[in-house]
C-alpha cells in the first residue's frame, strides 16, 4: 500500500466537480419523458388521454380559465395515479407557507406579481386541501369495504 500504485490509483478515482452535472436542461427532460412514454403501459397512455380531453373540454366548452381546467385535469389525476391523501396535505401544507413569504416580498422588495402568487398558492392550498379530503373518503370507504368482505 505504500507503493506508488496505491497514489496512482487513489488519483485515478478521484471525482472532478462539474457545474453541468447538476444543471436540468430540456435535453435531460426530454430524456425523462421519451423514457416514460417508453416504459407506458396501454392503460396509463389511455388514462392521461382521457385527462388530457377533460382538460380541453372544460377549456373549451365551460369557459374556465387554465387554472380551474388544470386543477380539475389535477382531481382526476390524483385517483388515477392513486396518490395518497398525505402527499396532498403536505402539498398543502408547503403552498400555505410559500403564501405569507410571497405576500412579505411583496410588501418588502415591492414586486407586483408576488401578490398575485401569493393568492394563487393560496387558492391552490386549498384546492389540494379539497382533493386530500376526498382522496382520504375514498380511500376509507374502500377501505371498511374491503374489511366487511372478509
């Protein structure tokens, strides 16, 4: 181990830090999605076409805004996916405390649209809110019903 191999070798595994590593470019999300689209199966490409046409429906023909298509595109996706209902409440949880510090940028750096994300993390709060107290009915009621099978 004194030997001069053992220098070389410890040299030889020595890592660099490169800056490019932890960047996220469009090359490495395109990346991402030619895998996922990938590794689909035909029911999940039928499930987020069936999304996909809420969203535009609702767009189109309810006259809501992006947001309000989106969160609803959203309500389905979360029973489809099978998220569970305390991944929504921490989600909730974190866009209830991004809320007061866009509100303080606002009146402390004076930025205009912070209080417009401000009101719409808030908005989305509670619309995660909404969703996790569903996703939490339907899960207990399939829940007692799989226990009363027994």
């Amino acid at each position: 181990m004194i030997n001069g191999n053992h220098m070389n070798e410890q040299k030889d595994h020595k890592s660099h830090f490169r800056y490019s590593d932890y960047l996220f470019t469009p090359r490495d999300l395109l990346r991402g999605i030619l895998a996922m689209l990938k590794n689909m199966s035909d029911t999940d490409v039928l499930g987020e076409a069936v999304i996909f046409l809420i969203l535009i429906f609702v767009k189109k023909y309810l006259d809501w805004g992006f947001w309000e298509s989106l969160s609803l595109a959203f309500a389905f996706a979360i029973f489809y996916w099978n998220v569970r209902f305390q991944t929504l409440f921490k989600l909730t949880l974190a866009f209830l405390l991004i809320s007061p510090l866009l509100m303080s940028l606002f009146t402390r750096f004076d930025l205009l649209p912070a209080e417009d994300w401000a009101k719409q993390s808030t908005t989305w709060a509670y619309y995660l809110l909404l969703f996790g107290v569903i996703k939490q009915a339907w899960e207990l009621r399939r829940d007692d019903k799989k226990v009363r099978n027994r």
